[in-house]
C-alpha cells in the first residue's frame, strides 16, 4: 500500500477530561516540581489507537469506527505515570507527561488495525493519554522521579466513541 505523508490518526477522546486535569495539576503542586507544564487542552485530550502513514480498506467492518464509550479504571488500567521523550539525551528533545495505560482493549484493536494493514511508526504499541508537554532543557533525573510521586486518579475515564482523521 502507498504511503502517505499526512497519517491516518485513530483515536478516542475523553468525554469529560476536566477532573482528570485538576486532579493532575494539583498532584503536581504538592509534589513540588520546580517546573511549570504546558497542560493540554481538555478537548485535545485522547488515546491515540494508530497513527500511519499507510491507508487502509475503508470498507472493511473491522475499519469502521468503534462506536460506544469506553470506561477505564486507573486503578486497574494505569501502567504508570511517565514521561515520553526521557530516553532522548538532547536537552531540546520534545517531552510530554503521559497517563500510560494497560488496556488489553485498546492494545487489541490497535492489532486489529494492524492485521489490516495499517502500520504505525511508533512500536510498540503503548496506549497513553499525553497530559501536558514539559519544557526543555531540564534535568534527566527531575524528570525520572517525579512520576513516581503522584497520587493516582481514582475516578473512571469515559473515552468516546473512535474517530478517525484521514489525511
């Protein structure tokens, strides 16, 4: 299949993300970081399910979008807080909090994308809702542990219906 250079995004937004927010931008007052986040948007808030550069048979029925919400525990579906980009040692790397998941749902319809013929650039595969992006230019170490520290949202996360941008 052809290659494109806009990618085709799957993804599910958060219904109601305002909480999820508040609760993430006071954890991270009481664990005193010396740094600010620039928060996403709550109405950018989602979990991305594939982003490729391949497009697929739009009329195949495992294609079309998932309808319905998606309720998600983070008691039970929060791998870790953490930050993406870390693993990067140039101090002018892109980095982003992220809420990373352990959804076996959202890891099998990502596969389910795959095995029809869509591919992602980025493997594996980790389901994850980016919170904020973190400046750059800071310390590795700051970064590392300050994740590790924050009280977990304990409240369940409606993600919407699938939507899906083409290119």
């Amino acid at each position: 299949m052809p290659e494109f250079l806009n990618p085709t995004r799957i993804e599910r937004k958060l219904a109601d993300p305002t909480a999820l927010l508040a609760h993430y931008e006071s954890a991270m007052r009481e664990v005193d970081t010396f740094f600010e986040l620039e928060w996403q948007p709550a109405q950018k808030l989602h979990v991305t399910l594939m982003w490729s550069r391949t497009l697929g048979d739009w009329n195949d029925p495992i294609l079309a979008p998932m309808e319905g919400p998606l309720v998600l525990d983070l008691a039970t579906d929060l791998r870790q807080h953490d930050v993406f980009g870390y693993a990067v040692q140039n101090p002018i790397t892109p980095r982003a909090f992220v809420l990373r998941l352990a959804d076996y749902r959202l890891v099998s319809r990502h596969m389910q994308l795959q095995n029809k013929g869509l591919r992602s650039d980025y493997s594996p595969y980790e389901p994850h809702i980016t919170l904020a992006k973190i400046p750059t230019g800071l310390p590795l170490a700051a970064l590392l542990t300050f994740g590790d520290r924050l009280e977990v949202f304990r409240e369940p996360i409606e993600l919407g219906p699938e939507i899906r941008r083409l290119p």
